[in-house]
C-alpha cells in the first residue's frame, strides 16, 4: 500500500493542475484585499465575464492550434478585420444575417491562407501568422479609414455583445456554448484524438493514416472563424467595428492557453483549463485596475504573466 502511495506521488503532474490552483489562491486573495473595493459584487464578477469573453473563445480555437504544434498570432487582427466587414455589410443595408455570414467568412478565408500556407507551402506558422496579423490589421485600417464603423441594430447588439439571459450576460452564454463545443470535440471526437496525435509526434501520426495537413488546415480555419466571432462580440459590446479591437490579445489568447496547460510543444490540450487560464488573467486584470494601477502598470504584469505561463507550461515527456 505505501509503495502504491508513493508511486502515486511520483507520477503525480501537478503541472496540470496549477491554474486551478493558482486561480483559487489569487481570488481569495483579491476576496480578502478588494473585499471593500467591490471585488466580490455581482456587478463585478459578471465584468470579469464579459471581459474575459473573447480572450476564451479565441482560446479554445488556439488550444487546438497549439495542441497541434503550431500557433496563430494574427487572432487579434483577425478579430478587429471581421468586426470592420460585419459592421460595414449591416451599415450597407444586406441585413445582420449576411453580416454574420461575412464575419464568420473572413475569418474562415484568414484561416484558410493561414493553413494553406503552413501545410502546402512549408512555411512555419509563426512567419505566416505574423505576417498575416500585420496584413489583416492593415486592411480594417484600409477599409474603414481608421474610423469606427456604427452598429445601430439592436438585435444584433443583443445577440452579440450588450444582452442578457435570465440575468446572464450574453457573452458568457457565448463562452459557455464554445467552450463545451471544444472540450467534446477535443475529448470525445476522432478529429480531437488526431489533432493531439499530430501534434504530439507528426510522423507517428502519418504513418498511423492520420492526415495531419488536414487537421492542421482545420484548426487553422476553426481559429480564424473564433477569432471572427470574437470580433463581432467586440462590435456587439462596444456598438460599432474598430480596426483597434483585438490589439495585443494573440499574446493573451496564448497565455491563457499555455496557463490552462497546453503544451506548447503539441500533443497535450485542455480547454476546460484554457477557460480558467483565461479568466484568471481577467480576474488579475480587473484585481489590477480596482487597486489603482495604470495601464503601463497593468502591462508589465500582463508581460510577466506571459513569462510564468511558458515557464510552467507543461512540457513534452522523453520517450
């Protein structure tokens, strides 16, 4: 019995539990320190969950991403470009169901180059996202002429950004929705299985009849069109299509997923801790602002977040 314990021990990864861990000491802590600056109101909690909103959709599409081994930095700008052609496509009159279907079809078309030129073309993911997020925030600049584009339907405002559900903000309805969507996919579907397999060891995985090109061009696209979604949250919230939205959020999206326990060397996923990684960076972020901190403030921590969450990032076990 105590031998069993011991190996128990041994073959415990606390690395995949840490994010749960440090989530729940950080918000005691903010509990105890902000009790009077209502950090525990209902007022501030659901913030943190509208905040926290687009930073965990698009972190579950990465999590497929960078279960896969690779990465998509252009998320950001993906999300700013979409928002400009969701706004536009309703400011033209076609109505907020074509401009949902624009949204969602520049962020599948984004996906689409992004993939192709990863699998076909051979170039690393890293060059092709970083190009493309520059590419992608130039043309929302391009085409609304750096001014915000006015979103006036209500529908659309409710649906995607300003409503509620019984008392529950509307975008947590959405997080809720993509977040259950992914973790079935990624435990429970043959696509999930296989997008780890060709993350974790890319040969193996072909020999064994995978198509690994396949999985990655789709997580590629899945990410683009959740990185559009994001965007046309951010139109819903803020009432109009920015080429501003999303700046700096591929660093956080990354975060978040690296924090939940994704291995940034492929092979290891897990969206349920990409949520929590996700809201814990919002809870901090908010702890942040309620303690009074500027924002040039509130970046040095973001950066140091980012550092804590590739040094404990899981890491691939040798064979």
């Amino acid at each position: 019995m105590q031998s069993k314990v011991i190996n128990i021990v041994k073959d415990f990864d606390w690395r995949q539990y840490i994010v749960y861990i440090a989530f729940v000491l950080l918000f005691i802590y903010f509990a105890v320190t902000l009790s009077n600056e209502g950090f525990l109101t209902t007022n501030n909690l659901m913030n943190i969950a509208r905040q926290t909103a687009m930073i965990s959709i698009m972190g579950v599409a990465m999590t497929f991403v960078i279960a896969s081994k690779e990465i998509d930095l252009s998320v950001g700008s993906v999300a700013a470009l979409s928002a400009i052609t969701t706004a536009l496509t309703m400011q033209a009159g076609l109505g907020m169901i074509t401009a949902v279907i624009v949204g969602l079809a520049t962020g599948l078309l984004i996906g689409f180059i992004n993939g192709y030129l990863v699998t076909k073309i051979a170039i690393p993911s890293f060059l092709v996202t970083l190009a493309m997020m520059m590419i992608a925030r130039g043309l929302a600049m391009w085409i609304s002429g750096t001014a915000p584009i006015p979103i006036s339907s209500e529908s659309y405002i409710f649906l995607f950004g300003s409503g509620d559900i019984l008392g529950i903000p509307i975008l947590l309805v959405w997080t809720l929705i993509i977040a259950v969507l992914g973790h079935f996919v990624l435990r429970k579907t043959t696509f999930g299985r296989q997008t780890l397999a060709a993350g974790g060891n890319e040969t193996a995985a072909t020999f064994s009849g995978i198509r690994t090109m396949k999985i990655k061009m789709t997580v590629f696209m899945v990410s683009g069109m959740a990185a559009a979604l994001a965007g046309m949250l951010y139109a819903g919230r803020l009432h109009a299509g920015r080429f501003t939205f999303g700046q700096g959020d591929e660093l956080s999206v990354i975060a978040a997923v690296i924090l939940g326990g994704t291995s940034l060397f492929g092979g290891v996923g897990t969206v349920v801790g990409t949520i929590f990684g996700s809201i814990m960076i919002g809870t901090i972020n908010n702890a942040l602002i309620l303690q009074g901190l500027d924002v040039s403030q509130q970046q040095v921590i973001q950066g140091i977040i980012i550092i804590l969450a590739v040094a404990f990032g899981r890491k691939k076990k040798k064979a």
